[in-house]
C-alpha cells in the first residue's frame, strides 16, 4: 500500500505541475484526486468534460454554482496521466487555432466592408 501511495503522490504533483503550465489552477489535494479550473480563456469545464469524455476520458464535472468552472481529476498511472495530458494539450492547439481563425475572418470582414 505505501508504494502505491507513493505513486499516487508522485502523479499527483507531476499533474498539478503540468496543469498550471498549461495554465490550469489546481487546488492543493493530498488525495487521489485534483480539483482543477481550466484556464480563463478555454472552452470550460462543461465542455472540456464532453470532449475527453467522447476521447474516453472520464474525469468528474459538476453542474453545481460553487463548482461548475472546474474538474475533478482523479490520479492515474503515469501512462493515463500522458493521455489526459495529451488530450488537453491537443484541446489547447485547437481553440488556439479557432481563435487564430475568428480573427483572420473579422479582419477579412473589416477589409470587405471598406
């Protein structure tokens, strides 16, 4: 048991870490699980819940007023840590690139109204 719980441990940080670098908060935990807010500027929670679900990631959302802008992350291997990781980088990418693109077509619109 102690060994686990070391993994555990470890997993924990290393996920916090890698979550705030992508601009997530994590609140602390010395469970198996993080409770985690997405950045401000992403698709939510609800949505980043629907998502990785559909990728057949499960993580818990709340639709609860005190809880609904976050996650609840449980801890896994590191290997399913990787794919939650990848994931989420790959969401980041995306709505990056659909930001890029909102501009591009407002700026395209300005251009053609003058």
């Amino acid at each position: 048991a102690r060994a686990t719980w070391e993994k555990v441990r470890e997993q924990r940080q290393f996920l916090a870490q890698t979550l705030n670098d992508l601009g997530w908060s994590c609140l602390a935990s010395e469970g198996n699980f993080l409770l985690s807010t997405p950045p401000p500027n992403s698709i939510g929670a609800a949505e980043i819940y629907k998502r990785l679900k559909a990728e057949g990631i499960l993580v818990r959302y709340f639709d609860h007023p005190r809880l609904h802008d976050k996650l609840r992350i449980s801890i896994g291997t590191k290997e399913q840590n990787q794919v939650l990781l990848e994931n989420l980088r790959h969401l980041c990418r995306w709505l990056r690139g659909q930001k890029a693109m909102s501009k591009h077509l407002l700026r395209a619109a300005e251009i053609a109204a003058i």
